[in-house]
C-alpha cells in the first residue's frame, strides 16, 4: 500500500505563540481563532495522511494509580483520583494535564491476557504474537512501516526513541519483514541507565554519523560513496541474496538521509525554549517533542519509550517496591511530555490523523504487597488510545470496585492491535509471506477490532 507524502510542511511555533499557549494553560482554545485557523487549514489538506506515536511504558504501568482508579476501596492505596473533563471519567492524581484533555481519550481498562513475564509479554503487546515457534514476528511499527513505505522517503518510515531492549529484542524488530522496516534508533538506553534528569546527560536524541568528517570535503566524500556502490554492486551481482540486498538498502538510505534537509527533524533546539520546558527538558519529554517533529515531516510510526526517571528505586514502571513513589515520578513525567504532545499536534491540525497509543506490556496488581509495591498482572489492566479519528470521552471495560478482573468488555491483546491497525487504514486480515513462503496475516485472525473506538 503506497500513500502520498506531504508536500506541506508545518510552520514551527513561535516563542509568542508558545508563551500565549501557556497562558491560555497550553490546553485550552484561543480566543482569536489563530490556533483553530492554523488546525483547520492543515486539516483540510488533501495529502493530509495518518501516522502513529507509540508511547511505550517498559515495566508494566499500574492502571489502579493511572487510568483505571478504585475510589474508597482499599486497593487504592493513599493517592485520590481526579475528575476529568468527561463527567464520571476519572484519572490517577499525577495526570492533571491529560485530564483535562480527557475527551480526546479513550480508554481501555478492560485488557487481559495470560502473560505476566515481562519476556513475553513485551513480544506479545508490540507484535499481536506469541513468542513460539521459529517465526520472528515483526513489531507494531515495522509493520505500519512495511504497509506505507515510500522509497523516495528521507527519512525512514520508523523511529524507535530510547527504547529499553533487554526484556525481549526480538521484540523492538522487524522480524521476517527484514532490515528495510526495522527501527531508526536514537538515544537507546543502557541497562541500568537512568531517564530522568537533565537532557544533556542522557544520550542524545539525535542520529550518530550523519555529518563527514571535517576534514573530507564534499567531492571526496562523493568519491567515496562512488566507490562503495561500485564495490557493493559488484559484490551484489555474484552474491545475490537478502542479506547483501539489505547492506546496500541500509547505505543508499543512510546516505539519502545525510544529504537531506529532512534530518534537520532531529536539531530539537529549533524549537522555541519555553514548548521544550513544556515537554519536559527529560529523555520521554523530548522524545514527544521529536516525535512531532518526525510525523510533521511524514514519518508514519514513531516509538517513544518511557523506562526509567532519576530519583526512582524502581525500574521503569516495574514497581515491586515503593510503587507509589515511582509512579507519581514516572506520572509527572507522562503527564507534562504526552498532554503537551497532543497540544502540539492539535495546534497544527495533525491530532486527528495522528493515532497515540498508550500502553505496556502488562498492568499490576490491584493489591498492595508487603514492600509497597505491585506485582506484575496481566488479568486485567488498561491502555488509552487518542487522536487518529479515535472516538475519545469514553471508557471500555469494566474491572469492578476492586480492580482484579475484566468483568465487563474484556479485550485480548490482538483485539487491540486489530484496533490500532485499521484506525491507520489499514486491513489487519492482510497477509504477509515469510521467506519460506508461509501467509501470516498482520494481526491475529481470531481479533476483533474495538467498534466502539473506530470513527
């Protein structure tokens, strides 16, 4: 499936217009239109196309103390919930941005499945697969990737933002679909790396290597490239086959990448000072801010990965111990990089054809175990999905006044891919082949999409 790219590309916000977001609260409508003005005209562009954000919660995020709160029952814990701005919806302490934006969200508090290994569980939730068998399935957005891939592209048609790999590496990959759909990655963290702090002493955000060395001038590095195509070529025509046909895509890419004004997406200090304070000047905070920046330039899935904050005795959102201290820091950061995000993208007129995808590879336990903590748990827990013509204001699922099962709606995990797919666009019944000439069809056969979500 081949979509048009856009010809457009939207102007970036001044530092008046951000200073003016922030005191209308970098949330509500403007008084003199401009921003509606702005949303619309973009809107109404015919090469207007949808893309995705996923926003991905390494640990297993707990829905009792973010999107799915048990008011007056004891497995609550000591945080009280927030009302949002759709009537009886209500959200974790630590979100009030995103409540206030709540009718652009949709949530899903009633997902279960039976896999509470972070292992696992990670393959299952970004590819719709087990991990069985010698098959290695794509990811979510090698998949996107491979559907909308465009060859005269300048940037690639996925950007993985600091992800967290050692759970599962099969997972973050492209699987049978092979090296032209794997990820760009850029400020992949380390293990044992934190992701809060200041931005300056995480790892950069930007792409490694595509600038020449500063003593090889232009027509010695055209030489060069010369060279290696001719070299690659010849080496090509004797030794036919994927592996060497990917090498030479890899470096055609890189290269047409180097050379294009397209890379400029990455300099994030082109954005006006005070829209970076409101992302959050951390890894997840400019990761969102990037994010835009890349969908604005046509990339159709980016990837941003919250793993870690500084200050937090957990890993991520694997919170065994001191759960609630970890979440209000994990929430914070959330909140101020996703609620800003789709601000941003709604003052362009790109909310609507950009689906954001929340999720992780599990919930936790409702209950509270003896060192603070939740443990991990797949029976029932939540993910939200907003924009992308998503109808947003309601909830899916009901766990019940404790928390502890899927008593009404349950969703099973490719159900939610199925979901996430046709919003795009995209048929989720449509097969792939693998190289030994198996048909495996994007999503599971058994999902049935969320009716309730599709616009």
């Amino acid at each position: 499936m081949n979509r048009p790219r856009p010809t457009y590309q939207v102007p970036p916000l001044t530092r008046r217009q951000v200073l003016r977001l922030a005191a209308l609260g970098a949330l509500g409508a403007s008084s003199s239109g401009w921003i509606e003005t702005l949303a619309a005209n973009t809107a109404a562009d015919p090469n207007r196309r949808k893309s995705c954000i996923l926003l991905w919660m390494t640990g297993g995020p707990s829905q009792t103390d973010t999107f799915d709160p048990k008011p007056g029952h004891a497995n609550s814990g000591p945080f009280k919930p927030i009302e949002t701005t759709v009537p009886g919806m209500l959200l974790g302490p630590h979100l009030p941005q995103l409540a206030r934006q709540a009718k652009d969200l949709a949530l899903v508090r009633s997902m279960s499945s039976k896999e509470g290994d972070h292992g696992r569980a990670t393959y299952y939730l970004r590819t719709g697969y087990l991990p069985q068998g010698p098959v290695r399935h794509p990811t979510l957005g090698s998949l996107v990737a491979n559907e909308f891939e465009d060859k005269s592209a300048e940037l690639p048609g996925f950007v993985s933002i600091s992800p967290f790999r050692a759970f599962n590496p099969a997972a973050f990959g492209a699987g049978f679909l092979g090296p032209k759909c794997a990820p760009l990655i850029v400020g992949e963290r380390p293990v044992g790396g934190g992701g809060g702090g200041d931005a300056s002493t995480q790892p950069s955000l930007r792409v490694e290597d595509l600038d020449a060395p500063h003593d090889i001038n232009r027509a010695r590095a055209d030489d060069r490239l010369q060279l290696m195509h001719t070299l690659g070529s010849d080496f090509l025509a004797s030794r036919p086959g994927l592996a060497a046909l990917s090498h030479q895509d890899a470096y055609q890419r890189a290269v047409k990448m180097m050379r294009s004004s397209a890379a400029k997406a990455f300099e994030l200090d082109e954005e006006p000072a005070a829209l970076q304070d409101a992302y959050g000047r951390n890894p997840f905070g400019q990761g969102c801010l990037l994010a835009r920046r890349l969908v604005e330039r046509g990339v159709p899935f980016v990837e941003v990965t919250l793993s870690s904050v500084d200050g937090s005795m957990a890993f991520g959102w694997d919170t065994h111990q001191q759960n609630f201290d970890a979440v209000e820091k994990l929430s914070g950061v959330l909140d101020a990089g996703w609620a800003t995000l789709m601000t941003d993208l709604r003052s362009r007129g790109l909310l609507d054809s950009t689906l954001i995808v929340w999720m992780g590879e599990f919930g936790r336990t409702p209950k509270i175990n003896e060192n603070a903590g939740r443990d991990h748990f797949p029976n029932a827990w939540s993910t939200v999905l907003a924009g992308g013509g998503i109808r947003g204001g309601q909830v899916i699922g009901d766990t019940g006044a404790d928390g502890e099962e899927a008593k009404d709606r349950p969703v099973m995990v490719p159900d939610l891919l199925a979901t996430v797919v046709r919003s795009l666009g995209i048929d989720p019944m449509k097969q792939n082949v693998v190289d030994t000439g198996r048909p495996i069809r994007l999503v599971d056969p058994k999902a049935n999409p969320i009716k309730e979500l599709l616009g």
